[in-house]
C-alpha cells in the first residue's frame, strides 16, 4: 500500500491536470468499491498485494483532489479550523473503523469487513453519484488557476 501511495503522489499532480475533480472523484469511488469486493476475494498474498497497491494510488489521488476542492472552497481564515475537524473525523473514522471492523469479522469472519465496506461503498457511491458530477461541474477543473500560478511566480 506504501508504495501505491508513493506512486500516487507522484501522478496525483497530472490526473488533475487532465481530468476534471467530478470524474476523478467518481472514479475513486468506483476503485474504493473494487478495492474492498478484491481484498475480500483475496485468498493469497499476491493477489492482495495488486489490490492493496491500487487502493494506495487511489488514497493519494483522492486525497489530492480533496484537499483541492477542500482548499478552493474554504477561506483562508478558515483553513486550518477546517482541516482540523476534516482530520478529527478522518482518524476517528478509522478508529471506529477498526473497532466495527473487529465485530464484523468476529461475526461474519475475516472477509466480511471487506463485504460490509463494498455494500457501503456501493450504497454511497450510488447517492454520491449525481452531486459529485453537478456540484461540482462549475469548478475548475484542472491543477491550479492561472492567477494563481502568476501570484506564486510573483512571491
């Protein structure tokens, strides 16, 4: 996962620069829904290791589009109480995470976390659909603006 993530850091940059954060959004949450029905059809290994590999790049890339659109949309003299509570309910969802993910598996066995993320993931994926597209269709949709790469020239 390590190295997806490093992978996807390193085109992060490009995806954005080439696809609008509407498509980049939907496709991540197509390849989070796939990533959890892999692990969960995992029986090796080296099938995992393909899964967990994609699941870093797309981490990385969402997360850059994230904090883009989280950035655009947020003032400045808001930003750091924003990112906050944006990181408060991130790592407290993976603290919950992790303890609703030990009762499923005591209940359902190993694998069914991963069925239990995939049902969420498609749920959430279907309701997202629509207003990932249509809110943000008005947005740039490219890497950043050009008054703002003349005022980054200028500084």
């Amino acid at each position: 996962m390590a190295v997806g993530l490093l992978l996807g850091a390193a085109i992060a940059p490009r995806l954005q620069a080439r696809f609008s954060d509407s498509l980049l959004l939907r496709v991540g949450l197509v390849i989070e829904t796939l990533t959890h029905v892999g692990l969960a059809l995992a029986t090796t290994a080296w099938v995992a290791g393909p899964v967990l590999l994609a699941f870093g790049v797309h981490g990385s890339v969402l997360g850059a589009v994230i904090t883009t659109l989280r950035q655009r949309a947020v003032p400045d003299e808001l930003r750091g109480r924003v990112d906050s509570v944006y990181l408060w309910f991130s790592i407290g969802g993976a603290a919950l995470g992790s303890l609703v993910g030990g009762v499923i598996a005591r209940w359902l066995g190993i694998t069914g976390p991963f069925w239990m993320s995939a049902v969420a993931m498609t749920v959430f994926t279907v309701l997202a659909w629509r207003p990932f597209g249509r809110r943000l269709a008005a947005s740039p949709t490219a890497g950043v603006s050009q008054e703002a790469e003349g005022a980054a020239g200028r500084r």
